[in-house]
C-alpha cells in the first residue's frame, strides 16, 4: 500500500511539473528564463521570470512562468503565493493550469506530512493531511470549471480514492490497538463507540427528509458494521480463552459460568447492532435509535459484571452527578432542556447498577473475614473500602428506591419533583465514596512526602559530591601550585646559573631555539594581520552591497 501510494503521489507531480510546466506560456523578454527552465535549471529560470514580472507585473503569464519555476525548485511556498495570483488570469489556459499545479502542490505538502507507513502517521498530522488533500480536490474541481479536462478529472478521482484508502488504513491500525487492552478498557470502547452512533443517529433525525439525511443514515450503519466485527472478533478470543484454560485445566466452573454469561451478552449486543444497521439502511432512524440504546445499556452492563466495587460506585455517583445537573429544576439549569425519556432511562441504569454494587460490597466483606482478600499488605486500603463496602450495604436499598422513583417522575416530565430524590441519591453515594477518596488523599500526601524525602536526599547527595567535587578539584590546584613552585625554583636556578660555564654546544642550542621561537611569533603575526586585511575586505564588499540594494529603483503598482 505505501509503494502504490508513493507511486500515486509521482504521478501526480509529473502530471504537474511535466505536462503543464513544461508548455509555459512563452511571453515578452521571458526567452532566456524558458529556455532555463526546459535545461532544468529552475533556479535561473525563476530569477529570469522574476526580473521579467518587475518590468511587467500585470503580464499574469510571467507571473504562472515563475511560479512554476519556484515550485520545480521546491520553494512551494513562493510557488503557491504566485500561482493564486495567475490563477486569475482570463485566459484559461493560464487559470487552469496554475489551479492544477496548486493542486499538485497540495497533494506533494500531504506527502510529506504522511509517514513511510501510512497507518503510522501521528494522530495530531492526520486532519492536516486531510485538509491539503481536500485542498488539493477543490483546485482540481476549479480547474475543471474554468477548463474541462480528462487528466484533471481522473487526478480528482484518485485523490479521492487514496484519501479514503489511507482513513481505512488509519482506522484498522487504531482498531488494532484497542483490541490489545484490558476487557473493561475494550468494553468502555465498544460502549462509547455505539454512544457516538447513538448521538449521530438522534441529530439525524432531526435533519429533514433529504439525500444529506439519507446519507448519514448509510455513514452511521457503516460504523454500526464497523462495530459489529469487533464484537464478533472479541467473541471469538472469549472462546479461544476458555479452551486453552479447560485444556490446561486453570480455570474454575465459577469462572467458566462468567465467561460463558458475558458470551451470551454479548452474543445479543451483537445481534442488536445488526439490527440497527439493517434499520438505518432503511432509513427508520427512531427505531434505530431504540435499538442502539439497547446495545449501549446492555453493553454497560457487561462491562460493570467485570469491575470492581470501587469503579461500580465512581460510575454511578458520575452519573447520578450528571443526572442532577441537567435537570431543568436545578438553579444551574443548561439552556437546552434534556429529553425527559432519555433522561428517565439514564437514571433507571443507577438504580440497575446498585444489586451489582450489593453483591461486590458483600462478597468483599466476606473475603475480608476470611483473609482471601487481595491487597492484604496494605491495611489502609483495606480498612477504607471495608468502610466503604458497609456503607454501600446499608444504603443501598434507599439509592436503589430513590433512582426508581426519580426515573418514574422524570418519564411523566416531573422534573421539579424528580430533582430532591436525585439529589438525595448523589448525597448516599458520595458518602459511600467519602472513605475512599479520604485514603486516596492520604495516599497522594503521602505521595508527595515521598517525593519531597526522595527530592532532598537527592539534594543532599548531590551538595556532598559537590563538596567532594570541589575538595578533589582544591587538592589538583595545590598539586599544580606545588609543582609550578618547584619548576620555577629549578627555573631560577637555571638561570642564575653563568652563560660562560655552559658548553659551546649548550650555547648553540639556545641560540637556535631562540631563533626559532622569534621566527614562530613572527609568522603568527603576520597570519593575523592577513585575517585582518580579508575581514576588511568583506565588510567592504557588503557595504558596497547593501549600498547598491538601498539606491536600486523599485516598480510600484498603481493603487486602484
């Protein structure tokens, strides 16, 4: 696929940079920079052409000359301020050649944001590559207006084509790397994933009947497939796990009931998001919708069979938070006015979830008691959720009964009387999460003690090798004092010592090196004096430059 789409990519430069550059159009004193640009030499042509376009700015075909000349050259930027220009031409021939190369150009910028592999392009570049190649579709599509062409329509379909084909890429790469995470983490995907077509489908349906409806109806049911595979994928590794745990004989027949009861589940889930697919491709798009809530509730439910206690209580005291706060009875109301109904089965999932956070907190204290808990090591944790737990088992017979009715009053649009019972719902569970979120507080002080420990005994070790540092380098200097002393002791001995005592060979030696050392300071002199004499040189030349730059005549345009 990478192969094909570089190759894709070529193509469409050589359509470009061959077949509409290589007949420019040829102008008035713009011989020599066409002649530049046929030889290959883009850089003299774009000089030729831009001395061309100061002696005649309105002449637009010097100016598409030169932007094609900047764009072979791969100065696209330049290229592209220059072809919008002569892109405005009245001569078609000029429009729809520099819309074509501004195509081009859009395709090459797309190219480079796209990774060797194109399913290995970073998310935050993939709405950038996007964006250049439904540039480069929109100059296509101008240039077919101001002129027809056969090329630029199939250039167009090919766009199209591989901007699809690397989305597909892109979207079974990220699939891919979802499969690989933990079940509730996959099930929380799976459950957003049919909350984003549940979404699609209610906006949907509010768009009156036209090809623009029917058309988000057919993209919802391609996710709804989307979807449905990997339902059908993840059943199939539930079925290769319990094989391999009865081959090896790991696995309980308690576990063999829950893995079995998640595969019937999510056999329905399955078989609910066929059905929403088949509605939406017939366009029944309130059916469709009661279908897909189906399958998200359903799916949430699986997923909460395989959370623990904690995670049960956070979800639902988020939700009955969520529930509270669009409530047209609270003071903070949200300008748009909830769904009553939709409202009403949201709530009723709080009171579903609560016998499922009963048996979590009751089987918990029971494992507690007979010391087959997990985390035995850590007391605290223990004791806030043994806290926790208890509270959960008193108050949860009101949670469940204050969600029931809050549900039933919101159906019959009693809002204002549904909103204290909610409240009052909130209140139960955040007691019950109150232990919880106090050891999690502890535990981040804790924390952060730690890191203040760890942050100053790293401090303290880095001043002792400081200290050391400067010890070790103190003891070196001494040492070098100590032996600069005595080499200037031996020095001085030397020299107090009778040139006439020294032996002939002795005096000619010194001589030499004398010389040779007068001869060393010499050429170092002069090197730097030529140094000197260059730098003067050059500053000179740039003067005399900038010089000639400032007393150039420059063309103005008429202001019209």
């Amino acid at each position: 696929m990478c192969f094909c789409f570089r190759m894709f990519f070529r193509t469409i430069l050589c359509v470009v940079l061959f077949w509409g550059m290589s007949q420019l159009p040829m102008a008035a004193s713009t011989g020599e920079g066409v002649e530049a640009f046929r030889k290959g030499d883009y850089q003299k042509a774009s000089e030729e052409f831009a001395d061309a376009e100061q002696k005649s700015p309105n002449d637009l075909r010097i100016v598409f000359n030169r932007g094609a000349a900047l764009a072979a050259s791969g100065k696209h930027e330049e290229a592209v301020q220059c072809l919008r220009k002569s892109a405005m031409a009245r001569d078609t021939e000029i429009a729809s050649k520099s819309l074509t190369l501004l195509g081009g150009l859009a395709v090459h910028r797309a190219k480079q944001l796209l990774a060797e592999k194109p399913e290995e392009t970073p998310p935050e570049q993939r709405r950038n590559i996007l964006d250049q190649l439904l540039a480069a579709e929109k100059y296509y599509a101008e240039s077919l207006i101001v002129k027809p062409s056969e090329t630029v329509r199939m250039d167009i379909e090919q766009v199209r084509a591989w901007k699809t084909k690397i989305q597909t890429e892109w979207d079974s790469f990220d699939r891919l790397q979802k499969r690989s995470g933990e079940v509730t983490k996959r099930l929380q995907w799976f459950e957003d994933w049919e909350g984003t077509i549940k979404d699609s489908i209610r906006q949907t349906n509010e768009i009156p009947d036209s090809p623009k409806k029917f058309q988000a109806y057919y993209e919802t049911a391609r996710e709804q497939k989307k979807l449905t595979e990997e339902i059908d994928i993840w059943q199939n590794e539930l079925q290769q796990t319990l094989r391999q745990k009865l081959r090896d004989n790991k696995v309980s027949e308690q576990e063999i009931q829950g893995i079995e009861t998640i595969y019937r589940e999510s056999e329905r889930v399955r078989e609910l998001a066929g059905n929403a697919g088949e509605l939406l491709r017939k366009f029944q798009g309130d059916k469709a919708l009661e279908v897909v809530r189906e399958a998200s509730d359903l799916i949430n439910r699986i997923r909460l069979n395989c959370s623990p206690f904690e995670a049960i209580v956070r979800e639902a005291e988020k939700k009955q938070e969520k529930l509270c706060t669009v409530n047209p009875a609270n003071e903070n109301k949200q300008e748009k006015i909830p769904n009553m109904t939709e409202q009403s089965q949201e709530q009723q999932l709080v009171a579903d979830w609560m016998p499922l956070m009963l048996f979590r907190a009751k089987h918990g204290l029971q494992e507690m008691e007979d010391g087959r808990f997990a985390d035995q090591n850590q007391p605290e944790k223990i004791n806030a959720l043994r806290e926790s737990m208890s509270l959960a088992v008193q108050y949860e017979p009101e949670i469940r009964t204050l969600a029931e009715e809050s549900s039933q009053l919101l159906a019959e649009n009693k809002s204002e009387e549904a909103f204290p019972k909610q409240n009052n719902a909130l209140e139960r569970l955040r007691e019950i999460l109150k232990p919880l979120e106090q050891n999690q507080q502890q535990q981040n002080q804790q924390n952060q003690q730690n890191q203040q420990q760890n942050q100053q005994q790293e401090g303290q070790q880095n001043n002792q090798e400081q200290k050391q540092n400067q010890e070790q380098e103190q003891k070196q200097q001494d040492q070098k004092q100590n032996q600069e002393q005595q080499q200037d002791k031996k020095d001085n001995k030397s020299d107090e010592q009778n040139p006439s005592d020294l032996k002939p060979e002795q005096q000619e030696n010194d001589l030499t090196s004398q010389q040779k050392n007068e001869n060393e300071e010499i050429e170092k002199a002069e090197r730097r004096l030529r140094q000197v004499r260059r730098r003067q040189q050059e500053a000179n030349e740039k003067r005399e430059k900038v010089r000639a730059l400032l007393m150039q005549a420059v063309p103005v345009e008429k202001d019209w």
